[in-house]
C-alpha cells in the first residue's frame, strides 16, 4: 500500500508542476528529456515507443510497471522543477 500512496503522490505533484508550467519551461524540458532519451537509446538501444503508448491508457499496473512509471515521474518532476527554477538562465535554444 505504500508504493500506492508514493505512486498517487507523484501523479498529483507532476500534474500541479505541468500545470503552473509555462510552454517554454515544457518546451525546455522536453528538449532536456529527448537527451536523456538520446542518451539511453545510444547506450542500450530503441526503446519499445508502441508498448509506453499503451501504458499511458492501461487501467492497472503491475509492480514493475509501476516501478517505471514511479522512476520516470520523479524524473519529469526533478527536471521541470528544475526548468522552472532557472527562468532566464541560459538554456537549449
């Protein structure tokens, strides 16, 4: 049950960061992540686009799945917190 609740609250702080961002704190962060995309491609190979698709309606989750998503949400949060820190820094453009 605690994996649950660490699950439901890193749904809830993204879905508040993707709302008070702004599109260039998105856009920067996409250009970010498509790097570390890069990077793992490079490093491991393609990554299966067609089953991630089908995550993003599946109703459940198994634990490894949740796993991933859990990973990839603490990602998306560090970074956009980040992104939106740093309005006026020097970025990817």
């Amino acid at each position: 049950m605690e994996r649950d609740d660490e699950f439901r609250q890193y749904i809830l702080v993204a879905d508040a960061l993707l709302e008070q961002a702004s599109h260039d704190h998105l856009a920067e962060a996409l250009k970010i992540l498509a790097l570390n995309l890069g990077y793992l491609v490079q490093r491991h190979g393609e990554v299966p686009q067609d089953v991630l698709l089908q995550l993003t309606t599946a109703e459940s989750f198994t634990a490894e799945t949740r796993e991933l998503v859990i990973t990839g949400l603490r990602h998306l949060i560090g970074l956009l917190g980040h992104v939106m820190e740093m309005e006026g820094a020097e970025t990817l453009h």
